[in-house]
C-alpha cells in the first residue's frame, strides 16, 4: 500500500477524541463519585496515549508525507506505513495496559516497544531527509526533532529503571522525569512543528537570515533549558547562570521570528480562512506566554512558587500540549489541506479551539489563586464542563472526517 496520509490522519483524530474522553473521565473522578478505575493508571493512560498515539503519531505522518511532497522523489515510502502501523499497536497497548495495570510489565513492554518503533523512525527519516534540497530549512528543525526524540527516552530508560529495581529517589524520579518530559515537548515535538511550519510559509535564508539563525538559537538553548524545569535542585550557580542565559535566549529568538513573520508573511497568513487564522493567532499568543513564563521560573522565588503548587504545573502542560502543540496540529493540517475542511468539521474544530480556550483561562485562575491558597468556586465542575466541550468538539471532527474522508 502506497503512503496515504488521509487514511492515519483519521487515526489521529479519533485518537485525540480518546484522549480528550480520558481527560473527561478523569475530571468526572476529581469533581463526582466514580470508583471504577484508578486515577493515577487514567493519567498515565492519558499523558503515555497523548504523547504517542496522538502527538508523535501525527507529526509522523506531517513529516511523512512533506517528505513525499517536497522530494520529487520515486524512492518507496512504504515503509512508514509499518512505522506508523507499529506506533498505532504500541500506543493502544499502552492505553489499555496502563488503565488495567498502571506501571505493570504490559505498560513498561509497550512503552519500550513504542520507543524502539522511534528510533526506527528516527533512523529511516534522517536517511531520507537528504532528498529534501540543501535550501530546505525544515531539514534542520526535523533533524534536531529526531534527535531530541531519541535523547528523551535516556529519561524512560532510567524510570523504568527505578521502577523494576523499587530504587525510587525522589529527586531522581523528577529529574527523569522532566528530562523525557522537557526532550519531548520542547525538543521533539517543537522542532518538528516548526519545521512544519517552515515548510508551511516555504521560509529560506536567502528571505532573511535570521531564519537560519532562530534554528541555531533555539536548538543551542533547548539543552541547558532543561534545568528550567530542575531549579529546585539547588544548581551550581555556574549552571544557573547558564540555564537563565537559555531562557532570555528563546524569549529574544521567539519575539525576533515572529517579528519577522508579521513583516515578511503578512499577505501570505492572510489568505488563510479566518478560522484558521484565530487559531493560529492563539498559538502564537500561547508561545509567547510559554518562553515569557519559562523567564520569569528562573527567579528563585518564582521557581518554588511554581513547582510547589500542581495546579500551576497542570496549566502549564495544557498550554504547551493542547494550546500550542495540539491546535498547530489541527492548524496544519486544515491549512495545508491533508483533510478536506467541510462545515461540519469546521464547526467541531472551533469548538474544540474553544474549549482549550476556556480549559487554558479556568487553569490559569486556578494556578494564580493557589498562590493565595484561595479555593475557586466550583471548579472541578467548570473543568468538568470545559472537557464536555473539548469532547464534544473534536468528537464532531473525528466523526466527519472519517465519514467524509476517503
């Protein structure tokens, strides 16, 4: 079978929708009585199946099928339908094992297998990206992701470590942790989606050099950034000095792009359908909120604040996952036309754009007044609300895509 990217992209969508009925049934538990299912098996049903099955899986299919597209090439692609075909077990297996079993040896053997069925990925793509033209500034971004994906799994490896061992050190466990956590969604899945969407805008050198240059600024300031997320650990100040250096770094090569953006894609980003463009505009919002708070954890007390109360860790995560990666996605792939947008799916994308709108403000509130240890009326039943309509949302969109779609 040739490489159709319609037929996973369909995958993929109705893998978001499971994520976002997880998320619904976990904030069902939190705000009503529901004994069925353990909590902490949910949230990592939920985060290992979002991470997998949802967002590595997609931009394995948008790397995918811009390879094909930019390539010219007659090479066989074949052989990321197995790739993608192997993701999609590993990453249901780890959805069902971790539910019945949490860390349990069906979790772990998925888990590994999944990130096995990565470096298979990693490996065949850098072989393939020298099709793309040397001017390709995308090969960069993608070539950095592959590698951050890899180097993110050293974090698994040594939490399956403790695990099997019952050699649990707190402050190792974190650091693990955090390390596959910050590899992931700061390298892996950031560098990707911005190759994406270099390719997207077609964005070169020879349009301005700074182009090249936020490559190198990012991918030189996303290895120490990884200490932004370890302050706590009481870091040599050489080292904290260093990780403040890589944090003002992506603030000035973040605010410098997207000038250069607004200046030089302006025509461009308006040809856009005006949904599309709200979406965009909230991502790009959302990004500058992300490195501007990444800056402001390097102050120490700041830092404690933020790692000391979890509603502020879970906002954060929510905005990178759903406000930044997950819409961009879904922007990507309306965009670039991969799906076909008919008014139905159209109407379920906005109101899953919404949702994550609601959910990011709802998130925020409640973080800022756990500063003050002041309770928000009703929350969980606002968040319970919110989750509703994120269902209810990408629900539509699964369900006209894969009855529209051939």
């Amino acid at each position: 079978m040739s490489f159709n990217s319609k037929f996973w992209l369909k995958f993929s969508l109705i893998n978001l929708f499971i994520v976002a009925l997880i998320g619904l049934l976990m904030r069902y538990k939190i705000g009503f009585e529901f004994p069925y299912f353990d909590q902490k098996s949910l949230q990592h049903s939920h985060s290992h199946f979002a991470f997998s099955g949802w967002i590595s899986q997609t931009l394995m299919v948008f790397m995918t099928a811009y390879l094909i597209q930019k390539s010219n090439s007659t090479v066989d692609f074949k052989k990321y339908n197995y790739i993608l075909a192997a993701n999609l077990i590993c990453s249901y297996g780890m959805l069902v094992s971790f539910i019945l079993q949490g860390y349990g040896a069906f979790s772990i053997g998925f888990s590994s297998a999944s990130i096995i069925v990565s470096f298979v990925f990693a490996y065949c793509y850098t072989k393939d990206l020298k099709l793309l033209a040397a001017t390709d500034l995308s090969k960069k971004w993608f070539t950095a992701a592959l590698f951050f994906n890899v180097i993110s799994s050293f974090g698994t490896f040594f939490l399956v470590y403790m695990l099997v061992s019952k050699t649990i050190h707190e402050e190792e466990y974190l650091a693990s942790l955090f390390f596959y956590l910050h590899f992931q969604y700061n390298g892996w899945f950031f560098f990707a989606c911005m190759g994406l969407f270099y390719g997207f805008l077609n964005l070169k050198r020879a349009d301005h050099s700074f182009f090249e240059t936020t490559f190198y600024l990012f991918f030189i300031s996303c290895l120490p950034a990884y200490f932004l997320s370890t302050l706590w650990a009481n870091l040599p100040i050489w080292l904290y000095v260093v990780t403040i250096l890589a944090a003002v770094l992506q603030v000035v090569a973040w605010f410098t792009f997207l000038n250069l953006i607004v200046r030089t894609q302006k025509v461009s980003l308006a040809k856009l359908p005006y949904f599309l463009r709200y979406i965009l505009l909230f991502i790009v919002f959302a990004v500058s909120v992300k490195v501007l708070l990444q800056l402001g954890s390097t102050l120490p007390t700041v830092s404690k604040l933020t790692f000391g109360f979890r509603p502020i860790v879970i906002a954060y995560l929510h905005l990178v996952l759903l406000a930044i990666i997950s819409l961009f996605l879904l922007f990507y792939m309306y965009a670039n036309e991969l799906i076909h947008c008919t008014n139905k799916i159209k109407v379920g994308v906005i109101i899953f754009s919404v949702g994550v709108l609601i959910n990011e403000v709802i998130l925020a509130v409640q973080g800022i007044a756990s500063f003050s240890y002041t309770v928000i009326p009703c929350v969980n039943e606002l968040l319970f609300g919110t989750a509703i309509v994120l269902v209810s949302g990408i629900g539509l969109t699964a369900l006209y895509t894969v009855l529209k779609t051939k």
